[in-house]
C-alpha cells in the first residue's frame, strides 16, 4: 500500500493521527509525518484515516477492476468525444512524457484517465520508478522511513513503457524524437517535459568528491546521507540554510548531532521569506542548539589523505572540524538536453503558456510540446502576466494534470493553469506554509498571532495589494489569504480576524536586491521585457 500527503492542502486537524497513529504523527503543533509505504496490517486503519480527513488530503493507491476500467473508459471517451477531442489519437497517438517524476506520473495517470489508451512512454534519468521527494530530508533522513518506501501511489494501473536510468539527451522536434544516453530513439505525436531540476553540487569538484561531502535530491542521496547521520559524526556542517538546508539541520539536532549552518545571507530562508520572517528561523534554529553562521560563506573544504572530509574553512577566518559537509545550495533545471532543440529554454526552465504549450525560441507556441512541474516557467495573470519559476510539491501535481488534459482537448476545452503558489517545510517542530509570491513583496506586516510565540501569519504587500502570506502553525488560515491574493485585496488588510496583534504596523519585507549563492526562492518572478531579445531568431 502507498500512500501520500498533499502536505498543501493539510491543516493540521491530526484526524489521522488519531485513526492510525502508526501511519501518521504529528510533529509539533501542526507537522504531520507520514509512513508512504505503511504494512499490510494497517491498511484499514489507513482507509478510515483517509475517508476522516478532513481537506481530503491523503492519496492512495486505487487500481479498479477489469470490468470497472472498461465502463470507466466507455465514459471517459463519450466525454472526449463530445468536447470535441480527437477520437483516432485518444486509441493510436504517442505520447512520450520525459522526466519520471511526480509530475510526470501524475500525468500519465491523467492521461488514462481522460481516456487515452495509445502508446505512452516515460523517460527518466534514475533507475527508480517515480517517488516521492519530500519525506527525503524528514523520514529518510531520520531513519523513520527506508529510501525504498517513497514511491508514489499508482492511483490507476498506468499502462505504459518505462525507460528508466536512461537520460534524454537531445530533442529533435522537426523529427519528433527524444534521442537517449544509450543510443536509442523514442518517436512521439506529443511530448511532455517533466525533466524537474537537479540539486547544485559543490562548485570545487575535487572538494566534492570527498568522503562526506553530499547533496540531498534523490533516493540515493538520502540513503547515504542517512548512513552518515546513522554513524554519530563529530559534527554536521550545512552550507545554505534554504529549506532543504533548515530541513537537513532541524532533523540532525533532533539526533542529538552538533551542527554548523553556514549561511551566505543575513538569515535562514531569506529569499524566500525575506529578513523580518527571516529573523524568526534564526531564533527558531539557535534556540534548538545550531551553531548558526549568517553572513559567512564556506570558503573550502579540506580532506585527509583517505579522501576523508576532516574540516571547513570559512570566510570569516574561522575553522571547524566536520565528518559530514552537505551542500544545500539550491538546484539547476535539467534543460540541457534541449540545447539546440529551437525550444525557449534556459536558467529559469521551459517557457510556456497558461495551457503549458511550450514556447521555442521566436516566442512561438508549439501544439505538441508541453510543460509541467520544477521546469516549467508559465505566465500568472495575477503578476501582469510575469513568467513564475516554480519550485513546489502542489504546482507539480496540478500543472501536469492540466498539461494532460489539453494534450487530448481541443483548443475551446484547454484550461489554464492559473493555481495560487503554495508550498510548506516542516523544521524544529514547526509548519510553516506560504502561498502566493512573497518574494516580490516591500513589506510585510503580522496580522494575527506571534511571532515570539512563533504562531503568526504575515501578510506580504506590494504596491498596496496583498501578493503572499506565510503562516507558522497556523495554516488552517491560509486558503482566506489565498482568497485576498487572488483578488488583489488591498495592503495592509483592514479585515477583522481572530487573535489579530494590538496594531498591525507593516515593516520592510528584507528580501535581498542580489542573489544568495547559498538559496534559491522557491518561487520566483522572473519578468519579461519585451525590448530585450536574447533569442536567436531561427527561420
């Protein structure tokens, strides 16, 4: 049995905790862990947890019947019919979906389900089916939770050609083929990128290679992480304290381990939180024994003549004897094997529309190309039609879902993806939650609890609208803020809440006017500007 969270839609009401508490437990005031592989022996617990839920968000696997399959496909197809899909590909096109993923197994589920039943194949780079990332660097890392546990519900039995630990290495889109590492080639009608990002590695590649010296993005990752946190070294050093890095530093303290985070900005998830909520994290990392270092970078790590990681070398002079060095600095989009395809990708993805058409290189949009998920770099009404850069559990799951459903549709049954960014990160007890995009906001204000207390919500403002709100253990609050955001309300709110502090006095956001090597925002703007051109015009 598989199961997971859509962590985004939880709000802590711990129903399932309650019903099967050996599948679920909270961690803090509102952080739910969770077993993604429980026994056999709880599944009916499981089942009754689920049906429980109240927000509805846990996911199970759920394969129907033979029979069941057939009369759901006899509806989906009169369904596709009368909107006007085309009938002959739903039974024989090809759809190859490259990067094996969460978004791109959430897809090839959507595309069953709305009734395609041509060739689908699905390209992935790791030898392992789809997973899932998050437990990762919570309940792998801890030791809760084998690596080998994370894959993701099979919600249908999904029909399809694996092509697994074999990297795409090149697009040919006048062909229509997807060319592999191991030589072979794959033809499609359509095709869906899904290809997600890789986690940035030590820039010293010779330091890199030391024994000690890792990275936290796939089940191999963790699994050795895991076994270096499980040998009790003499002291973890985190260099970056985005959320992966607080995330990695949260459960080693709760081991019991001595821990350095080395920050190059002024405070723990500065770019995606800004300095004010900022300053929260630090007190929250300091107070749970980190040896917190802002402002300071990693200036080198130094081995011994086994390759063994002995020490690290920091900007500000100092020296510090570490056994583990993890290199939390943000992750790189997997768009190099499109190089030369004439499709717009760069840094910050795979352009595309609202309908995740992908865009080539003229600002075209093409009809067989399609984009979702970590690569993907979509316009957002909501922000003057800005191209948003998302880096988000929730946005995988809903963008592939919708590039799905308009590579069968026809163009007037296409839909938008037009979902509000959200994203969560469990660390020292704590939940804490964003929607929207706080990272282009002047100024912040609390608008209800603490933040001594570290229960609070901050509502983000620019240019007097409200653009993000950020809550901490107080997520039962965020859908009315994604509601505020959605229709531009005014900055600072004047509504009238529950807990809401004597004066609600906005402050200056802090996010910093450079990039911070050692961060990423997990949500990023990234503008167009119509007289600029870097695109080579191919005719």
């Amino acid at each position: 049995m598989k199961l997971v969270v859509d962590l985004t839609r939880c709000q802590g009401y711990a129903q399932c905790a309650f019903l099967a508490p050996g599948a679920f437990t909270m961690h803090g005031d509102e952080a739910l862990l969770y077993d993604p592989d429980p026994s056999d022996e709880q599944r009916e617990r499981v089942l009754r947890a689920a049906a429980a839920c109240p927000v509805q968000a846990i996911v199970l696997d759920r394969v129907g019947s033979r029979n069941g399959a057939r009369q759901a496909e006899a509806v989906r197809r009169a369904e596709a019919a009368r909107s006007g899909a085309d009938e002959g590909f739903l039974g024989s096109g090809r759809i190859v979906i490259v990067g094996a993923s969460l978004a791109g197994m959430r897809a090839a589920v959507a595309l069953r389900h709305e009734g395609f039943t041509g060739s689908l194949t699905l390209i992935g780079d790791e030898p392992d089916v789809p997973y899932d990332r998050p437990p990762l660097s919570k309940q792998v890392l801890g030791g809760s939770v084998p690596a080998t546990h994370t894959g993701l519900p099979r919600r249908d039995d999904v029909d399809a050609e694996w092509r697994l630990g074999v990297p795409a290495t090149q697009l040919d889109l006048a062909g229509q083929q997807v060319h592999l590492a191991d030589g072979a080639s794959v033809g499609f009608d359509r095709l869906l990128i899904t290809t997600g990002v890789r986690a940035r590695p030590w820039p010293d590649p010779a330091e890199a290679r030391l024994d000690g010296v890792v990275v936290l993005r796939t089940r191999a990752d963790a699994e050795r992480l895991q076994r270096l946190v499980a040998a009790r070294p003499r002291r973890v050093l985190v260099i970056g304290a985005g959320f992966t890095g607080s995330e990695v530093a949260s459960v080693c303290r709760e081991h019991g381990l001595a821990v350095t985070v080395a920050e190059a900005g002024p405070a723990p998830l500065v770019a995606a939180l800004g300095s004010a909520i900022g300053e929260v994290a630090a007190d929250m990392q300091r107070e749970n024994g980190v040896d917190l270092r802002c402002d300071v970078m990693v200036t080198a790590l130094e081995g011994d003549a086994g390759g063994r990681l002995r020490r690290a070398h920091l900007s500000d002079g100092s020296t510090i004897d570490v056994d583990i060095a993890v290199a939390a600095l943000g992750g790189i989009r997997n768009v190099e094997w499109l190089a030369g395809s004439g499709l717009a990708a760069g840094r910050w993805g795979v352009a595309c529309d609202a309908g995740c058409r992908a865009f080539d290189v003229n600002g075209l949009v093409t009809d067989n190309i399609f984009v979702a998920g970590d690569v993907a770099r979509a316009p957002q009404p909501m922000f003057g039609y800005q191209f948003l850069a998302l880096e988000h559990w929730g946005n995988a799951v809903a963008q592939a879902e919708v590039a799905a459903h308009n590579m069968l549709s026809s163009q007037a049954d296409r839909w938008p993806h037009l979902a509000v960014p959200a994203f969560w990160s469990t660390q020292f007890g704590s939940e804490i939650k964003s929607v929207g995009v706080p990272n282009i906001a002047d100024e912040v204000v609390v608008t209800q609890g603490s933040m001594p207390d570290r229960r609070f919500i901050a509502a983000y403002g620019h240019q007097g609208r409200v653009v993000g709100a950020v809550t901490f253990d107080q997520s039962k609050w965020l859908e009315f803020y994604e509601r505020l955001i959605e229709r531009a309300a005014p900055f600072p709110p004047t509504f009238r809440g529950v807990d809401q502090p004597a004066e609600m006095v906005p402050i200056p956001a802090g996010f910093p006017q450079r990039p911070i090597p050692t961060q990423d925002a997990t949500v990023v703007v990234t503008g167009h500007d119509p007289s600029e051109r870097r695109a080579t015009l191919v005719r």
